[in-house]
C-alpha cells in the first residue's frame, strides 16, 4: 500500500488500495485501461442521458417500474461522470508520476465505484423488501394482480431509491475501516443477491406459466381470440425477459471482479492483483454503456421515447408502456364484462 509514495500530502492513502509501483505491465495496463476508460466515459454518459430524458419527459415516469429503470439509469450515468472520469485522471497522474493527485482520484474512484455499483445491485434485485429492486418488483406486478397501483406507488418507489443510495455510501464507508469487511459484504451480497432474484424469477416463470393456462382455457370459452389478457401478459413476459437480460450482463461484469478481490484478500494488493483489479473494474464500467442498448433494443417505448429525445420532440407520448404491463387488470375487466354480457338475458321484444 502505497508504495513509492511517501512524501506527499494526500490523506486517504493510508486507508485504500494505492500504489505507484512501476513496472511494464502495470505501465501497459495503465495505458490500455485509460483508454478504455475515456470512450466508454462519453457512451455511458450520453446513453444513460438519453434514457432518462426519455423516462421524465414522457408519460413513462408514471410507471414505478420505469422509476427502477430510471435509478439504474442514473446510477450508470454517475459510472460515466465520476467513475470512469477519475478512473481516468488516476491512471493520468500515476503515469506522470503526479501522486498527490492520483491518490485523490483513486480515493473518488473507489468511493463512487463501489457506490454505484452497489445502487445498481440492489435496484436488479431485492435486498431491501417489501418495495425493492426489479426482480422483486416484476413478482409482486403478478401478486398483488389488481392491487399493484394501490400497493407499489410512486412516491415509494422514490423513497426506495432514495434508501438505495443511502445505503451504498453507508456500505463503501466500510471499505476505508476494513477491507477483509468490506470484501466479505460484497461477496455476500452478491451471493444474496443471486439466490433472490433466481427465486424471484422462478416464481414469475410458475405464475406466468398458470397465467397462460388460464387464457388458453378463457380463448376455448370465448370467440375473441386476441383478448387484451393475452396482449398484457406477452408484454410483461418480453419485459421481464429484458430484466432478465441486464441482471445476467451485470454479473457475467461483476462476478470476474469480485474473484480478484478474493485474490487481492489471498495474496494482498501486488503488481498483478493491481493490474487485474484495473481491467476487470473496466469491464463493470462497460457494463453502465451496454444497458442503454439493451433498453432501446427491448422496450419499444423507450426506444421510441429516447428517438424523440434526439429528434428534440419532447411532447411524444407513449400509448401504453412495455415495461409497465404490470398487470391483467384491464383484461381481466374486459373478460368480466363480457362474461357479463353473455350471460345477462336480453330483454324480450313485446
């Protein structure tokens, strides 16, 4: 820790990870990283910008799921503006041989790192119920069935994330008293973090499953064949698998991280643990400039949203939100009202 740095000023070096050894490979490293760091900097901003604009300048903000999207979104956009950025100045001044300023931006690197990083996890998985992250929040869009607006509202789900971010600086703050602590909360979280979501989806794919039983016995009972019900729950199947999708991405990113943690825990912050540490933190980086794309790509509505964004036309408004299919309620109705209709005799003409 801290080696070849012993005459500067900064205060944080004696409670982080840093050093200013030089060898060819941490130099390599160093250069390779910074790139990287730089231009995925700019993509993760812009995307992550676009996709918020798009949520709060249009009727997408009125759907909590989109809230969750948001604050991921935002979280990836902080990758971008402080992470990556003072990754970058870090790996600058460790280059120059400036330490001093290399030690303050590790110190803002690692805090916002492990920050957002932690933000994100919670909010694609569910470690603070009853109102938690998108896999708890796509289970209880099929639990609470006609409930859903009444339970998960708006104004909860911010307070949610609102406890989200609070809570990730609380946990990074443990990094500068105890690292061996620190490393054993990330891995276990990550395990939780696992087991959780995996249940959550199991018990979606079970209730997904019933749910299309019943519609395939309600289309053999009724003439319409393209009832609403059907509609909503493709809508929520395509947008869950979307969740699916990024919650997978984010830990084929993380998990190689947090095995070199394990590493550095083994054999302590060497030239090579450093140099892995840098391009697998990189690759959780990239992670913040690829969900973006995968909005875009599965979630017709945010794509539409983020077109007009760039098109300058915020007035566009979404007909019905993708990621907001919550529930069968208006299908439901629909049914109901017709099974009314039939089965209500008609008035005999005099």
């Amino acid at each position: 820790m801290g080696e070849n740095y012993h005459q500067g000023t900064c205060i944080f070096v004696k409670v982080m990870d840093f050093s200013m050894e030089e060898t060819r490979l941490v130099y390599v490293s160093n250069v390779i990283t910074c790139i990287f760091n730089a231009c995925f900097a700019l993509s993760a901003i812009t995307g992550n910008l676009l996709v918020l604009f798009a949520i709060w300048k249009t009727q997408l903000k009125l759907y909590p799921s989109n809230i969750l999207l948001s604050t991921l979104a935002f979280a990836d956009l902080q990758v971008g503006l402080i992470v990556q950025t003072s990754f970058v100045g870090h790996k600058l001044a460790e280059i120059s041989g400036t330490g001093d300023l290399a030690c303050y931006a590790r110190f803002v690197n690692i805090s916002f790192g492990y920050a957002t990083t932690a933000v994100s996890l919670l909010t694609l998985t569910a470690l603070t119920k009853p109102y938690g992250g998108i896999a708890i929040e796509r289970f209880l869009a099929l639990y609470f069935h006609l409930r859903y607006n009444e339970v998960i509202t708006k104004k909860r789900i911010l307070i949610t994330a609102g406890v989200f971010w609070v809570l990730a600086f609380v946990v990074t703050s443990v990094y500068f008293l105890q690292k061996n602590v620190f490393g054993a909360i990330v891995i276990t979280s990550e395990l939780a973090s696992i087991v959780i979501t995996s249940v959550s989806y199991i018990k979606i794919y079970k209730i997904v499953r019933r749910h299309e039983r019943e519609i395939d016995l309600q289309r053999r009972v009724w003439v319409d064949p393209k009832a609403q019900v059907e509609l909503n729950m493709k809508k929520y199947q395509r947008s869950t698998f979307t969740m699916v999708i990024v919650f997978m991405l984010s830990f084929v990113c993380y998990v190689p991280y947090s095995g070199v943690m394990v590493a550095k825990l083994k054999y302590g912050f060497t030239a090579k643990v450093k140099v892995a540490i840098d391009i697998f933190s990189t690759v959780v980086c990239i992670n913040s400039s690829l969900n973006p794309l995968i909005y875009c790509w599965r979630i017709r509505e945010v794509k539409l949203a983020v077109w007009a964004v760039v098109k300058r036309n915020s007035a566009v408004s979404p007909v019905q939100n993708e990621q907001s299919m919550l529930t069968r309620a208006p299908a439901t109705m629909h049914l109901r009202n017709s099974l009314k209709t039939r089965n209500t005799p008609h008035p005999k003409k005099i």
